[in-house]
C-alpha cells in the first residue's frame, strides 16, 4: 500500500510540478510574515530562566535569590586528546591570556596547585605528602642551590655542563643530585623543543620536571589539574 502511495504521488508531482511547487513559495512567504510581522511573531530569547515553568515554586525562589545576590555565569573549557602535556600547555596559555582579561572574567580557576591556596597552603598537604616533599627538596637542593644563578636556558646549559667538566670523580651530593637531575634536564630540554614551534610565550615546564621521567610524573601534573579519562580530558 504505502509503495503504490508513493507511484502515484512521484506520477502526480512528474505530471503536475506547479501543483507542488507554487505553494511551496506561498508557504515561504506566510513563514517570513509570521516571523517578522504578525503580533505573535517569532523571537529571539537567551535567558536561561525561560527554560523552567515561572510558575515553579523553587524556581521563583532561585530567581528571587539572583536578584538579591547576583553574581556572574560560569563557563567552561574542556580540552581533550591523547597527550596530557599538550593539553597542559594549552590550558596553561589561555589561563595565563584570560587571566589578563579582569573587565570580562572575575576568576580564572585551572589548576589546583599549592600557590593557589595562599601562603598557609601546606596546612592543607598531608603529612605523608610533606615528608616525601622535604627529602625531594633535600635531595634537589644542591642541584637548585648550583643552578639559581641561571635566568635563561642557554645559560642554564652553560652551568650544567661547567658542572659536568669540573665535578669530582668521587661521589659527593651535587654530583649525586645533577645525575638524579638528569630525566628533569631532559623533559625540559624536550618541552622547550616544544615550545619553539608554538606561537605565544613558553609555560613553564610545570612541577613534574623536577620528578623525572616515567609514569610518577604523569600521576602528579594530573593531580594538580582537573583531569578526567587518565588525563585524556
């Protein structure tokens, strides 16, 4: 039934094409002046509060509270792809962009790390965490100690490999904290690789540079972001 519907009409629209095509444009034209002209006319509406029944008691109760506290809409930004380090250097340069951007955004919320909570943030760190903290710093100290002096990257290079030519051939603390440096040297000659052919100014290489290479890194640049998906997202 429903294919023999179709024949007659593909035969019908074949032998008498006006028949179909004609009110096509007067429909059209009934369209624009119903949208543009008629008292009901068609309009453009971006309140969000529009969507929810005025009549709902709780949502009257939210608008009555948006009145009395205002306050700006969030906004969202989700970045996603297989290589968390990309995703960190973009969030990382819109935040440094938006963040100079005071007269449109209130606040600019990216990354939970230590800075962000004040002066008093290691209160919140627990005491595992603090002690694992101290002997990392202890054990990098000779190294940051040696290597504060440097303002650039070309004249970091310059002290590693001054360091390298007149090390001591026996063991010692700076020889042993440059040979546990080494991973972080290499993460951050490879980032600013990176960086060279990525328009705007470099980010920094981010705390994990100090940890090395491998997958402890990973786990502790994502604990520092909002990350989802084993930091895919």
């Amino acid at each position: 039934m429903f294919a023999r519907l179709l024949r007659l009409l593909a035969g019908a629209v074949c032998r008498h094409p006006r028949w179909f095509v004609y009110p096509q444009f007067a429909l059209f034209g009934l369209c624009v002046y119903y949208t543009a002209f008629s008292p009901h006319h068609l309009q453009l509406d971006m309140d969000r509060d529009d969507l929810v029944g005025s009549d709902k008691s709780y949502h009257q109760r939210f608008v009555e509270y948006r009145k009395e506290f205002p306050g700006e809409d969030e906004l969202a930004v989700v970045v996603e792809s297989n290589d968390h380090e990309r995703n960190r250097q973009f969030v990382e340069r819109l935040a440094a962009k938006l963040e100079l951007e005071t007269n449109l955004f209130t606040d600019v919320f990216y990354k939970g790390d230590l800075k962000s909570l004040g002066p008093k943030a290691l209160l919140f760190v627990p005491d595992d965490e603090l002690i694992e903290l101290r002997q990392r710093l202890a054990l990098y100290r000779p190294f940051i100690q040696k290597f504060t002096a440097a303002t650039n990257l070309d004249s970091l290079f310059d002290l590693i490999n001054q360091q390298f030519r007149t090390a001591k051939r026996e063991e010692n603390e700076e020889n042993t904290a440059l040979i546990k440096a080494i991973p972080a040297l290499e993460r951050i000659v490879v980032q600013a690789g990176a960086a060279l052919s990525t328009p705007g100014t470099p980010v920094s290489p981010g705390v994990t540079a100090l940890f090395g290479a491998g997958e402890e890194p990973e786990k502790v640049d994502q604990a520092s972001y909002i990350t989802f998906a084993d930091g895919r997202i």
